[in-house]
C-alpha cells in the first residue's frame, strides 16, 4: 500500500560550506530515493540553520547593514531546494524512476502575538566560544549555548499556525511529483490588512512546521532525521537508555522531567508527539538519515504511538 511521508531533514546534515552541502545532498539522495522505489509519497522538509545564519551574515558584510531575515530564509529555501531536488532527479534517473521533482518556495502564518517573539530561542549559523559570543552580545546579538557544542546565535520562533500553500503541495504530491517544502520552517509571516502577508523577523522550528504539513496533507507517517538513531532518557549519563518507542504519556512524562534538549532533541519529540495525536493511524519516526529505510521497517529508530 502506497504511504505519504513527510520526511524533516536536518540543516545540519546539510553541511557548513557550499561544497559540504553538494557531497550531503548525494547521500541524502539515496536514502530518500530509496523510500520513492518501494512506492511512497514523500514530501522533504530541511532546516536552515547553519545555512540562513550564513547568508544574514554575508549579506551583512556586503551590504554593511541587516536585510530582512525572511529574505534570508527565503534565499536559503532556493538554495537548498536546488541542490536538493537536483540530487534527488538524479538519483531517480539512475534508478530508471521518472517522477519529477519540484521546490515550492513556502510561507508560513504565525501569531503576531505569539509570546515567542519576546524569547529568542532558536539557534541560527555557525558555533563560537564563549569569549566570542560575549563580543557577539555587545553589539546586540542573542547568544546561547547549544548542547555543549558552543555557542549559536538565536532568534525568535513562533509556532506556525497554517501552511499558505498547502493546497499547491497536496496538488503536487498528488501528481506524483516529490516535492521539497517548508524549508527552513517556512518564511514567517503574519495576516495584515488588504489580504497583505508581512514576514516577521523570526526562523521557524522545522519540525513543527513538517507535523503541520503532514496533518496538513494528511500524511501517514512524520520521519524527523537527526543525529543520533535513537531518542534517548539519561542523554551523555552513564546510565544513558536508547529508546525503541514512545507512547504519548510516556514521552510528555520525559518532557516533564526535561529528559530532550531544548532547541535540539524537544522540539523533534513535540513534534512526533503532535502529528501521531492528530490522527488515528498516524506514525512519527525519529532516527539517522542512513537509517531511513530500516525505520520505516520497523528495525531501528524510535516510534511514537498513542
């Protein structure tokens, strides 16, 4: 039976150069394409994180002033996008598989009153030490540390509330073309007067961004690719426990206990958490990119249930 998947791909696993990215999307390629052979629908979702903090601080030094950070997300979604859905029409093609690849640039609608917008907490562009995040703060920037790899910038991230075009998406999956959307969670932006949408100083959180659009969409299965294989309890303790799956009571207990890291592993579990509790059937999968496969299968990752 043909399942749609929204697959939520890590920025990180993009790479932190031009380059990096070209060699990550070719493996990123496979494992997807992979999904594609056996006969699923699949909708790609990627964050930007390293990727927009790159392009905000280059068109700084070019332009010597800021440029709206919607126009970053947006420049990154295309970017992105590009080398993705080349990678993945290749690998396609080399499998004898013909069916088209598309990037749809993406807005997403957020609360202008969304108390987020008063606590920057989502990390954009590369890592600093301490002593360089202090020089960073003086001149205004939000610094924070991120999981004991050092020090990220971060910025205000809304909830989103509605895809704008997630009937363009529908429409596309349902033409059997794989479609990459909601980069970078989508450009953020708010419903003014005169039908106007206003982007808003904000990056969205990919992940909550990839549950709504597969509610949206009415997906099967929400896949959120990370770092790790597996969610873990105990996360760099001794006594550190892989988890195979997670009820929702037992996952809201762990979030209660502040067991996932927020900004990292939390909002990849809320998001799991979200799409399986909106649904019956529904099916969320947290695992490694090169695992992909044998998670849908059932032989790795970690699965949420009701």
């Amino acid at each position: 039976m043909v399942s749609k998947i929204v697959i939520a791909l890590g920025g990180n696993a993009l790479g932190n150069t031009l380059e990096e990215q070209m060699e990550s999307v070719k493996a990123t390629s496979k494992s997807i394409v992979d999904l594609i052979e056996s006969g699923n629908q699949v909708v790609i979702t990627h964050g930007n994180g390293p990727q927009v903090g790159m392009i905000n601080s280059a068109m700084e030094l070019v332009k010597n002033s800021q440029i709206p950070l919607t126009m970053c997300v947006a420049m990154s979604q295309g970017y992105i996008g590009y080398d993705l859905q080349n990678a993945i029409r290749e690998e396609l093609l080399s499998r004898n598989l013909n069916n088209p690849v598309t990037t749809l640039i993406t807005q997403t609608l957020v609360d202008p009153n969304d108390s987020a917008f008063l606590n920057p907490t989502k990390p954009i562009g590369g890592f600093y030490s301490k002593e360089d995040a202090e020089k960073l703060e003086k001149t205004g920037i939000v610094m924070k540390e991120d999981s004991g790899r050092g020090y990220r910038q971060v910025v205000c991230s809304p909830k989103p509330i509605d895809i704008i075009e997630k009937e363009t998406i529908l429409e596309l999956v349902s033409a059997g073309e794989v479609v990459i959307a909601g980069g970078g969670g989508g450009i953020p932006v708010i419903q003014t007067e005169n039908n106007h949408l206003k982007g808003v100083p904000a990056v969205i959180d990919k992940d909550f961004v990839a549950a709504l659009l597969a509610k949206e969409i009415d997906a099967d299965s929400l896949i959120i690719l990370t770092a790790v294989e597996k969610v873990a309890v105990n996360f760099g303790r001794p006594d550190i426990k892989w988890l195979d799956s997670l009820t929702v009571e037992e996952a809201k207990k762990y979030i209660k206990e502040g067991q996932f890291a927020p900004g990292s592993m939390l909002p990849k579990v809320q998001a799991a958490l979200e799409f399986v509790s909106s649904g019956k059937g529904r099916t969320a999968i947290i695992t490694l990119l090169s695992k992909v496969h044998d998670g849908i299968l059932g032989k790795t990752g970690t699965h949420f249930k009701m």
